[in-house]
C-alpha cells in the first residue's frame, strides 16, 4: 500500500473547535482521513532477514496461543509488547490485544510492521500467513485512522482494554520516526474460540479505514478482495456453526419434552400420595387410639412428602432442560445472524470492489503511455534531502513519487547498461545516487534505483560521509566513504563495485571536480590535491609529495 497518510484539513479542525463551543455532537462529525505511511526507505547499517522478523511476532504469538482464554502481558526483549485483555461480560463491547512497539524497537517500514504483526496474529490464533497478512494490513490502516482517538476505543471496547490505552499513544502513527515508544496498536477480537473469526474483521475494515485505503493509487483493492474472501469463509464457517447448534438445539428442545413428561408424571404421583397422605391422617385422627392408623397415616404422609421431592427435583430438572434448550437456539440464532451479517458484509464489499475496478480500468493511462520526465523534488530543506519525480511532459503533473525519500546531495545520475539505448525509461536504466540517514537502524551509502519503480535495487557495501557528493566520469563514479577513522575518495563502477580508494585522507564534505588531468579534492588537512584516475594516489613531485601528501596511516 502506496498511499497511508493521516491528513485532516485544518478548516474542518477549524470547525470542530467551533461545533464544540456552540454544543453540537463532536461524535456527529465524519472526519474523511486518508493514511499514508511514511517510511525510512534509505540504506540500512543492518538488514535483518525475512525470517527474523517474522520471528518476533512469532515468538509472541507463541506464548499467547498457550492460553488465549486468559488475559496475559508479555514481550520480546523488551522491544515489543502484547497486552492480551479477555475482560468481564460488558455488553457487545470487544476483547484486544495491544501491541506495544517499544521505545528501543527499531522497525522502521510498514511493510515489516505489518509482517511482525501477521507472524503474531498467525502463531497466536491458528490464521494461515496469507489471511494474518491481510489482517495485519487492515490492522494498521484501522489503527492509524483511529490515532490517538481514545473516544472511539472507549466506545467499542471493553473497559479492561481501555484501562491499558493512554489518549497519547492509541494507534499508530504514519510517522514511522513516532512509533517506538509511541504505539498501541489495538487488535479488535470478537471470540477467541471462534478460529478464523477470532479477530474483528468489521471492526478493522469499517467504512473509514475503506474510504482511506481506496485513496491508494490501486484503491487497495487486492487486499480488500482479500478481506471478502476472510469474511466469505467467517460466514459459511458460522453457518455451519449454527446448523450444528440447531441440531443442539432440536435435541435439547426433544429432551426438554420428555423432562416435561416426567415432570408431570412426577407431579401427579405427589398429588396422588398427599391425598392419600390426607385421607390416611383423617382416619388417623378419627381413631386415635389406634395403632395401626397412626402407622399408616405416618407412612403415607412420608411416600407424599418423598413424592412431592421427586417432583421438585423434576421440576428443576425441567427448568435446566428448557435453559439448555434456550441457550441452544440463542446460539443458533447467534450464530445465523453473524453469518449472515458477514455474508452480507462480503457481497456489499464485492460491489464496491467491481465499481474500483471498472474505475481503474477506465482512468489514467499507465506510465508507459505517457511522456515523462524524472528528476528530484526537495522534501527536507533543513537536511537538503530529496525524492525522485516523474512528470506529465505535457501537463506537468507528477505522474509518480518514489519511496525513497532519503537522496542526498541534490544529485542523481542515469546509469545505463551497456545495450541500453539510453532513452529515459528504458528497462535497463538506473539512477544511481548518495541515500540514507545516520538514524536508528539507518546508514548513508551508495544507491541504484529502479527507473520504473524508482525504489531501490542495490546499495554499496561501504557507508558514506555524510555529506559526501557524487561525480561522474565516463562509467567510473566518485564519491567519499568512510574508511576507519578517516574519509577517502571512493571510485565505483556501475554496479556498485568499489574499484579502488585513495590512499589520501580527504574533508568528508569535500568538492570532488573531475578533470582529464585528475580528480580535484580537499585533503584532511584543508589542501587541494590533485588524484590520479587510475588510483586515486596523489600527482605531485616527489619532494611535494614527501611534504604533503597526508597519506592515510597504515594500521
């Protein structure tokens, strides 16, 4: 997903403050937000694999999947949290859990985020990864729309997950600078016994996150196909569900029938041995001298008292019976009702699907239709940190941003392979540029970037200086990397091999002019040096070169 950034137009916060203060309903107003998240989409000091993020949720989710009918608080070395909240009956309100990105937790894209979160969700609740991936997908969007808005939460959920929410930390940022230390993002569970409906999926895909994801520039419509085809199976799931507690049910209910016979049959007993029991006392009391009278009225009132217990306990019997044979239709009923709402969920979201679709297929042309032209758009000034850009050559319109909003220096260059025609927009062109932040898991290196996808395919080995430029000369590039302690002249080929490095230390900020006769820089010392082409060694005599060559020390 493209476009995951949170906006609300400042004349409808305008507007709010005033809907306050005149007294009408905040909770009336429909704030329309679209979430595009921001990702660090430079070079990193350290890639972690596939695997090992997925083992972070896995780990999680692995503790909780021992007993998810209890409420539990666990972490992954104190990086990231889950607080698993079964609460009290509270009405229709929900059951969450929380998962905490903590402060030393150093994800940094969406895309792993949401792989952390699918890994969690798929080991804790039995999901396949391709529908915990999906989940994870609506999870984030749902959580990002809802930032910050406790009010919501407190409405939906119940008050053992609100107690564990903070008005400051609720949902998740689009910022992913913010998340560590700063995210709660709420995962809605409707049953934890109920397999692939464990998760809320009404809840994370409610009309808000719908109408923010179709802001994508594909209107999210691969992963909303995706959540139909969850809801489809939650529907025929609950159905069988709710056939199986109809049967429940007719046999309770057939049960709950013979109870009620016995009952009766119990009851007439008692009614039979209390008139005997009355008759046998007033013949007793008619003849009180005799023994045998007495006896029998005595017996008699013990079979009427025994009788009349019989029949209580058929009568309880019966009332258990009949709330057995309640709770099995209420279940089916329950059961049939959910499926139904899923089902009808599915087919409302397949036709706005079909609608998109058709949209789609009838908008803009594709990037191979048009003419385009690619440059930088600044986006950071303080950092001087740029974007690549294409643009309608006709109307002028950006047709396409890149990802990568980290390129240093104000400088990219076309790299071509060797059959390339040359022409922007050929398949085989790259651009090569400086990328990246010194900053959490971030490092500054050497770049290619995809011409079409303009995302990044290769990074070098070595980290930059930070304000190291970038030169050309035939297929040779220069720039300045960071060797031990000190900073060198680097030359690269095309595919990002390091060719060699000068010998001489260099200012990292240095201005590298190349020239026929060599490339121009500033040494460590603050002088110009002139280096060889070939490599990078210094061109001077002799006696100038023993004076002043600031060569870097051997180690």
């Amino acid at each position: 997903m493209k476009k995951e950034k949170l906006f609300a137009a400042l004349l409808l916060t305008v507007f709010i403050g005033v809907a306050g203060a005149i007294g009408i309903d905040e909770n009336e107003i429909r704030i329309n937000s679209t979430v595009e998240f921001e990702n660090y989409s430079g070079p990193h000091s350290r890639i972690d694999s596939v695997e090992s993020i997925n083992s972070i949720g896995s780990s999680l989710g692995n503790t909780i999947s021992k007993s998810t009918e209890e409420s539990q608080n666990i972490s992954n070395n104190g990086k990231y949290s889950v607080i698993h909240v079964i609460g009290a009956e509270d009405g229709n309100k929900l059951d969450a859990d929380i998962f905490i990105i903590e402060a030393d937790a150093s994800v940094d894209h969406i895309r792993n985020l949401r792989r952390i979160i699918a890994s969690y969700i798929a080991s804790a609740y039995g999901y396949s990864y391709s529908d915990a991936s999906t989940l994870a997908t609506f999870v984030t969007v749902y959580n990002a729309v809802y930032r910050k808005d406790l009010a919501t939460f407190t409405q939906k959920y119940k008050k053992e997950v609100v107690q564990n929410l903070s008005a400051s930390k609720c949902g998740l940022s689009t910022k992913w600078s913010e998340w560590p230390g700063n995210s709660q993002i709420v995962i809605p569970l409707y049953d934890v016994t109920k397999g692939i409906s464990t998760i809320d999926t009404s809840t994370i895909s409610d009309q808000q996150v719908i109408d923010s994801m179709r802001e994508d520039d594909d209107r999210g419509v691969d992963e909303r196909k995706n959540m139909v085809d969850i809801k489809e199976r939650e529907a025929d799931a609950a159905s069988d569900r709710a056939q199986d507690a109809a049967k429940q049910a007719a046999a309770e209910q057939k049960a709950l029938e013979e109870q009620k016979r016995q009952q009766a049959e119990a009851e007439q007993k008692a009614a039979d041995a209390k008139e005997a029991a009355e008759e046998a006392r007033a013949d007793a009391d008619a003849n009180p001298d005799d023994a045998e009278k007495q006896k029998a009225a005595e017996e008699a009132e013990a079979k009427a008292a025994e009788a009349q217990e019989e029949a209580e306990k058929e009568a309880e019997e019966t009332q258990r019976q009949k709330e057995a044979a309640d709770k099995a239709k209420e279940e089916a009923a329950k059961e049939q009702a959910f499926s139904d709402k899923k089902q009808t969920e599915a087919n409302s979201d397949r036709k706005d699907i079909a609608k998109d679709q058709k949209e789609l297929a009838n908008s803009t042309p594709s990037d191979a239709d048009l003419n385009l032209v690619t440059g930088l758009r600044l986006v950071n000034d303080s950092d001087n940190l740029s974007t690549i850009v294409k643009l309608n050559e006709e109307t002028g319109s950006v047709v396409k941003t890149s990802p990568v909003s980290v390129i240093r220096g104000r400088t990219l260059l076309p790299v071509n392979d060797d059959l390339a025609s040359g022409k922007q927009g050929d398949s085989t062109l790259k651009y090569m540029a400086v990328c990246g932040e010194n900053t959490g898991n971030g490092a500054i290196k050497l770049c290619l970037l995809d011409s079409s996808t303009l995302e990044i395919t290769k990074e070098s080995e070595e980290t930059l200086a930070e304000d190291s430029v970038l030169v050309q000369k035939g297929n040779d590039y220069y720039c300045v990397i960071k060797d031990g302690s000190n900073y060198v002249v680097a030359q690269y080929d095309k595919n990002l091999k390091l060719i060699v490095k000068s010998p001489v230390a260099v200012k990292p900020a240095t201005p590298l002019t190349v020239t026929d006769q060599g490339i121009i820089a500033t040494n460590a010392s603050g002088r110009a040096v002139l280096l060889n082409l070939k490599d990078l060694t210094l061109v001077t005599s002799t006696a100038s070169n023993s004076k002043n060559s600031n060569t870097v020390p051997e180690k």
